[in-house]
C-alpha cells in the first residue's frame, strides 16, 4: 500500500514527470519548511532514478561538505577513484567526469538536499553550482534537483541570484503543509478513524505537517495522541519548537522572540508594534526577519482594507508554533495524563482553539471563496480595524473579501463544538459593525455578513436578517 505521506501533491508529482519527460535539461527548486515532506516526495517521485545525491551537513565547513561529497561519489558511481576534492570546482568537474562515463541514454538526475548547508562560508558553492549548470549541464540531458528548508534563502541565492544561477530554475515548487482535505486523506490511510471535528481539532494543534501527522498512532484517540506527542516527557513535539526555528534559521532567538511577540497578540501587530515589544530595531534587520518568518509560512500578512500600509498586520499562522507557545510551554501542564482532555474549558484552551480554528480559515481562504460560489469572481482579502471614537464604537474585523460584484463580506468565526447559538446581543453587534464599516469607509457595495463555523447555526433561518452565508467545517474541507 502507498505510503500516507504520498498523499496528494498531485501537481508536484506532475512537474517531475513532465521534467523527466521533457526534451531539454531541467532545474528544479524545491523550498519549504522542515518537516513539510520535500525530501520524501522527491525520493519517492525520482527514486532508484537518481544517479547522484548530496545531503549538506548543518553547521559544516567546507572541508566536511567536500569529504561528504567524495563518500557520495564513491557510493553512486562505485569507484574509489575519485578523492576528496580539493574546491567545488575540483569537485564539479569529478561529477562531470562521473556522469559522462555512464552509458545510459536517460535523463542523468542530480538530488542536492538542504543547499543552504552545502553553501557554508566563503565556499564558493553556489558560483561553482551556476558554472556547473551553464557550462555543461543545460546541454547534457540532467534533470538537476535542489532542495533546501529555509525558504527564504532559497528564493534570495537560488531564484534570485545574481550570478550565474539568475533566471536559470525551470520550475520551482514551493512545499506547503497539507490541507484539512489532503490531512483526513493521510488519516484515512493510516487507518485512523477520525470525524471531521476532531481532524480539525488535531489540524489546529500540529498543523498539516506530514512529519508530525505520521507519528500519530491508529489505536489512540486524537486527544491520546496530542497527549503522547505533546505533553509525555519523551513527547516528539514536546520540544520541537526550539529545534524547528534554530534548523531555518541563523540567529534564530530574533525569529523566535518575534513569534513569542504575535502569539500574545492574536490578532496580529504592526511592524512598529513587533519592534516595540521584542526591542528589535525597526530597520533591515527585521524585514529580514519577517520576511523569513512569512515565506517559511510561519507568519501571515494581512493588508488593511483599501491597502492603507499603516495599518499592515502580521499575524502568527502555524498552528504549531502557536499551540506550543500557548500550551505544551505551560510547565503546569507538562508530564500530567490526559492533559488535552482535562484542559477543554481551561480559559487558556478557549482562546487558543479560537485563535488556531482562525488560522485554519485562513489557511484555507480558497476553499471559503469556493464555498461562498465566487470563486471565479475579482476579489480581494483584507483585514479592517477602528480603534474607535465618540461617534462610533471600535471594531476588528480579521477577514473581508472586497468582490468585483458589488459586496463585501465581512467574515465572522466562530469555534463550536455543535451548532453555533446566536444570541440577541450578538446579533445586534454585528448589525453595528456592518454599518460602523459602511460608515466609516463610505462604501456603497452590499455588505454581507458571513458566519464560518464548525456546525452551522442553530435555527439558521431565523437570522437570515443578519446573517446572509454560513460555512461549516465541509466547505474547509473541500479539495480545490
């Protein structure tokens, strides 16, 4: 039987067919974060077919990278011929040797895993990589295939390097975590009998990271598993926070004091917000450092409506991250039993699953289009914030879709373990902030309001007045 952690990446598994198909050489990047399942995929996509691999070694210098890459010579070409090399230049040109001296026709496949250790200081890798390409590569039949967890770095010295590799990718695959469709799809297969509640409840605490999604076992309950992962004293993801940032990232305690600062803040804060409560100064160094956090998919930015930069949110968005800084870091709740049951009507749970069931939505901000039916219709999401006045009361509103048809909804989300109640006060709140939004931008579009939550409303057709959508936890599920 296939593996869970080949489920899905359909469109991924297509681009290294069509590469191993096509009639000229083929550069692929492959970027995402640890444990998201890069490595896998293109070990199962390409398999056997591999005619040379490299993994770089973190933290080594350049004499260990090039020592590694002489036990990896010896091992694929079966000679010990070929000696430590003494550059990469020495280096590449033994490869090239190597892969001239085979007879096969085929596409000859080069795998180099986590480039960014390969590149270690002064080296000179990535100039000797374009060299490589431009010089003898591109017109020998190579499908080569680079991969590397820090996102960031990947973009900035591989797609957008300014040397020899500038412009050179054919096709690039940025590795995100799985979806609710792709993760129940991954439950199914390893036999793990879950409803959609509870996968959105294990969702909202690991994330869609297949690494993560594998260690679950098919004969404990979801709470039994985030008990055993999280919260046991040999739990994997007990301390994978620590080990996850300092894996991506060179100085990772600036990445990880500034994602402490959004987890205390749910509904984002400003970059002069972020600078003010980590003491980070609010210059280079932490574009940088947002910049990271947001193509490594740990952050989220949310563009106030009618793009008044001022405003711009960042937002902490994986779901990890956030439930260990708010959870599994709590020395009160570590090493007890049964800890994810105990702790349901802890105030600490009640806003950590509202805030991870908003990042859910938001992470699937394709599926609520596809589900509200405008899909194919101009839109724009944003996010809108008052802080107030004597005239109007203040407002957030975490999510809008501003739609080239004349509406606007402004969405609600809501985290129920049945059908949502709507109370009379409520309702009466969200008739005020449709119209202290209509107000306050002078808009003239339709404002509907819409409601995302796990089971719909309860008598959903006594609040059709006020509510004009109501989502539920299948929309989310919806492949695209």
């Amino acid at each position: 039987m296939k593996s869970p952690l080949f489920i899905g990446r359909d469109e991924q598994k297509a681009i290294f067919t069509d590469a191993l198909n096509s009639d000229r050489s083929e550069f692929i990047v492959v970027y995402g974060r640890r444990r998201v399942g890069k490595t896998y995929l293109i070990k199962n996509v390409l398999g056997k077919r591999i005619d040379f691999e490299m993994t770089g070694i973190q933290n080594g210098d350049l004499s260990d990278q090039l020592e590694n890459f002489a036990e990896k010579l010896q091992e694929f070409s079966g000679s010990d011929s070929f000696e430590k090399p003494k550059s990469w230049m020495n280096a590449f040109s033994q490869l090239k040797k190597y892969l001239s001296s085979t007879k096969s026709n085929r596409k000859k496949i080069l795998f180099l895993d986590e480039l960014p250790w390969i590149d270690s200081h002064k080296s000179k890798f990535l100039g000797m990589l374009g060299h490589f390409w431009n010089d003898w590569a591109i017109y020998n039949n190579i499908v080569l295939v680079v991969c590397g967890s820090a996102a960031s770095w990947m973009i900035k010295n591989v797609l957008n390097h300014k040397g020899g590799l500038h412009n050179r990718a054919t096709q690039y695959i940025p590795l995100q975590p799985f979806t609710l469709s792709e993760t129940e799809r991954f439950l199914k297969a390893k036999k793990i009998k879950v409803n959609r509640y509870q996968v959105v409840q294990l969702y909202m605490a690991l994330g869609g990271i297949p690494y993560y999604l594998e260690l679950l076992k098919p004969n404990q309950s979801i709470p039994q598993n985030i008990d055993r992962l999280c919260f046991d004293t040999n739990g994997f993801l007990r301390d994978e926070f620590d080990r996850l940032f300092k894996s991506l990232f060179d100085k990772a305690e600036n990445h990880i004091t500034v994602v402490k600062a959004l987890a205390k803040k749910w509904k984002g804060l400003t970059r002069n917000e972020i600078s003010a409560a980590t003491g980070l100064s609010n210059g280079g160094s932490l574009t940088r450092i947002l910049d990271e956090l947001e193509k490594s998919a740990f952050i989220q930015i949310h563009y106030p409506y009618e793009k008044k930069k001022k405003g711009t949110l960042y937002r902490l968005i994986d779901n990890y991250s956030l439930f260990y800084l708010k959870l599994i870091s709590q020395r009160s709740l570590r090493n007890q039993k049964n800890v994810f049951l105990k702790i349901f009507s802890n105030q600490k749970f009640q806003v950590w699953s509202g805030y991870a069931f908003e990042n859910t939505c938001f992470i699937h901000h394709q599926q609520i289009t596809q589900g509200l039916g405008i899909a194919s219709i101009s839109h724009e999401f944003s996010s809108f914030q008052f802080i107030g006045n004597n005239t109007y009361p203040g407002i957030q509103i975490d999510l809008l879709i501003d739609r080239a048809d004349g509406v606007i909804n402004l969405c609600e989300i809501k985290f129920s373990n049945g059908e949502y109640r709507l109370t009379p006060s409520y309702k009466s709140q969200l008739r005020e902030r449709a119209i202290t939004f209509s107000d306050l931008t002078k808009n003239r579009k339709s404002i509907f309001i819409t409601l995302m939550t796990t089971y719909g409303l309860v008598k959903q057709e006594e609040h059709l007045d006020v509510i004009q959508n109501v989502l539920t936890l299948d929309h989310l599920f919806k492949p695209l």
